[in-house]
C-alpha cells in the first residue's frame, strides 16, 4: 500500500490520474495540493472516496512538510503547473513561480523529510512534465529521444525545463529518488476549454469560429489522458530512480488534420443523433452545414514551435508502455464525454 501526494490533481491532467489511480489501486492512499488557480477545480474530483482535497500552494514548504509527515506520504506525483503557453506569453511571472520555485519548495520539503529525518524510508518523487522542453523540430528532424539537447522557446518551457534540472540535480547531489516523465499534447475528460481540443469541441457545438494560428500545419503528437495515466502508472512500477522517460500517443497530426477529425466527429454525432440539434441549435451541424465551415486563419503565435514529435522506444521497452488509442477513438470518446457532461463544461465558459 502506497500513500500518495498529488500535487494539481485539482486540474486536467492530475485528476484524472487520481481517478485512474483510485481506480486501479483502491487499497493506496491520496492527498491531493492544488491551490485552485482558474484551471483547478473541485468538480473533477466528485465521485471519488477517500481522495483528500487540501487547498494549498507547492510554494508553501511549510504545508508540504507537515502533509508529507504527517501523511506518511512515500510517493509525490507532481503536476501542478501554470500549463497554458498562451497565458505564458502575456504573463511569465506566475510561470516562474510555480513551475520552478514551487517545484524547488516540493523538493526541498522531499530532500527534508525523507532524506534529512534520518528514516531511510523508500519514497519516489515522480515529475511529470512536456516535451516542449526539447524545442522545435524540422519537418525531417529525428523525433525527441530523451537525450536530446534542451531547446524551450516559450516561458512555459523554460520554466518546466528549469524544473526538469532541479529535479535533475536534487537526485544527482542529495540522492532524491526521482523519475521525470515528458509528454505530448494530452486530451481527454476535464480539460479546461481554453486548450485547442476542449476549445474547438465546444466552438463547433456552438457555431463559434475556429482560430487556426498560422497556416495550420504545426505538427504535434497527441497522447489520450488516460493513456498518459497507464504510462506514469508504469513509470511509477518500474521507472528506474534518476531516469526520465518520455510518454506519447503514437498520433503525430498537423493541427489542420486535427480540426478536420474534430470537425468530422462532431458532425458524425449530430447526423447520428437528433437530440444534439436541439440541445445545440447553433451548430452548422445543425443547420445542414459541415462544422469546418468555422475554420477561421489567425495571426500565428509569437515563437510558436513548428513541430513536436516523440521517440517513446524507451518507455516501450523498459516500461512494456504501448498507448491504447489512435486519436479518431480518443477524440470520440472524449466528444462523448463532453456531450455527457455539460453540467461540467457550462459554468468554466464564463471563467476562462
Ligand atoms: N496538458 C498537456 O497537454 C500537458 C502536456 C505535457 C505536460 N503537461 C504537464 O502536466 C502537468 C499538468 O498539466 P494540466 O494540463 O493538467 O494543467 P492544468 O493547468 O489543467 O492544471 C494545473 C493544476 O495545478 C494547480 N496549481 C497551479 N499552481 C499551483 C500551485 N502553486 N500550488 C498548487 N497547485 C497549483 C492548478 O490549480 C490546477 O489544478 C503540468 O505540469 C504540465 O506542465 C501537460
């Protein structure tokens, strides 16, 4: 039996890991740290027993002590990031705030409790974080294998490879017993409506445009969340202290090809079920109209990376990691979701 620590487990990606968690391992404890910025939110924990929400920041080190003792925490799996590269380009600070120094204040609170206290006790501290660290590729460029160089363009990579090094260094020098996972683009249930896929979902259902920046051809490997989830697990199991392994889904698309699946699926769904021009009466797919008439070109993103792509032989061969779904089967379960659970999505469209 583990006791867990997950930190931002009140957003996208950490609560659906504490669901996956709860899920596959009912025995384990979970505490979850989120301070609740406007992408954390309580709701996407509801219906889960026995998970502890404690609203608190990862710069506190103070708290992180008192949990990780008090708790008998021996494994923190750390998500919480400011994560929006957008958010990043008109407001740096926040991201190196919590993405360095908070990282820096949960590792000094580790290093404290479980090396410094003296009680030799087995613990894990695994980092999850992206691979916008590695930069941008050419279209012919060998995909990111985890010893390529660190490139980060935005202040959002920056900051999460200037944690990827402390996190680095604090198993190199004190000893931490530490894994750090890198992965693509993830989608799936719970994600806040300002990424491309939660965004462009609910722009078709409600005949709103669809921003494409640039010339729609930037590339990106696109990992279903629960498959993310299904690699950590592995990562956690299996990982070797002090490595770092990186985590894809197998689906490299061009933004443009992504729209059209999205595109596609949701008028596929209204033409298969009439209730949705109802519930959603401005949606050309409710009109008789094919959901890309919304495609709108923008003015590309400052420094906006041209193509992302993972090598995850690694994580195959030394996890046994392998992503279950192609992203037509992701995107469509995940539309399910969406159109399931609008009681979720509704109140976050005034917040964002
Ligand atoms: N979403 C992706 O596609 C993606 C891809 C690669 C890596 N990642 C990484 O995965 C992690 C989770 O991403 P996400 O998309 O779920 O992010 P998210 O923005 O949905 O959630 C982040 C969570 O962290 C919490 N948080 C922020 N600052 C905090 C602080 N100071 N103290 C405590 N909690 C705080 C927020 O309240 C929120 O619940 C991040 O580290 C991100 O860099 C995400």
């Amino acid at each position: 039996m583990a006791n867990l620590l997950v930190t931002g487990g009140a957003g996208f990606i950490g609560a659906n890991f504490v669901h996956y968690w709860a899920a596959h391992h009912p025995d384990d404890t979970v505490t979850v740290l989120d301070v609740l910025t406007y992408a954390g939110n309580p709701a996407n924990l509801d219906g889960l027993n026995g998970v502890d929400l404690i609203k608190g920041d990862i710069c506190d080190t103070s708290l992180v002590e008192t949990l990780l003792k008090d708790r008998k925490i021996d494994t923190v799996v750390h998500f919480a990031a400011e994560s929006h590269v957008d958010r990043s380009i008109t407001g740096p600070d926040a991201f190196v705030t919590t993405n360095i120094i908070g990282t820096h204040s949960l590792l000094k609170a580790a290093r404290k409790i479980w090396l410094d206290s003296g009680t030799g006790m087995p613990h894990r501290f695994h980092h999850v974080s992206t691979d916008e660290v590695y930069g941008s590729l050419s279209p012919t460029d060998p995909a990111f294998s985890e010893t390529k160089q660190y490139e980060p363009n935005s202040p959002y990579s920056a900051s999460k490879a200037a944690s990827d090094h402390l996190v680095r260094a604090y198993h190199h020098t004190y000893g931490l017993d530490v894994t750090t996972s890198n992965c693509s683009n993830n989608y799936g249930p719970y994600q806040f409506p300002e990424k491309l896929i939660p965004l462009f979902l609910l722009n078709c259902l409600y005949g709103r445009d669809l921003p494409i920046y640039g010339d729609g051809m930037n590339v990106r490997d696109w990992l279903h969340v629960e498959d993310h989830c299904h690699g950590i697990e592995k990562v956690l199991q299996v990982g070797k202290t002090g490595e770092t392994y990186n985590i894809g889904g197998g689906q490299e698309l061009p933004n443009l090809r992504v729209i059209e699946e999205i595109c596609a699926t949701v008028d596929r769904a209204f033409a298969e079920n009439p209730a949705l021009a109802e519930r959603f009466p401005d949606a050309p797919a409710a009109n008789g109209k094919s959901s890309v008439s919304l495609k709108t070109f923008v003015t590309d993103r400052a420094g906006h990376d041209r193509r992302y792509a993972i090598d995850e032989t690694k994580a195959r061969g030394e996890l046994g990691y392998a992503p279950r779904r192609t992203f037509a089967e992701g995107f469509a379960q995940t539309l399910a979701w969406y159109l399931a659970n609008e009681g979720w999505w509704r109140p976050l469209l005034a917040k964002g």
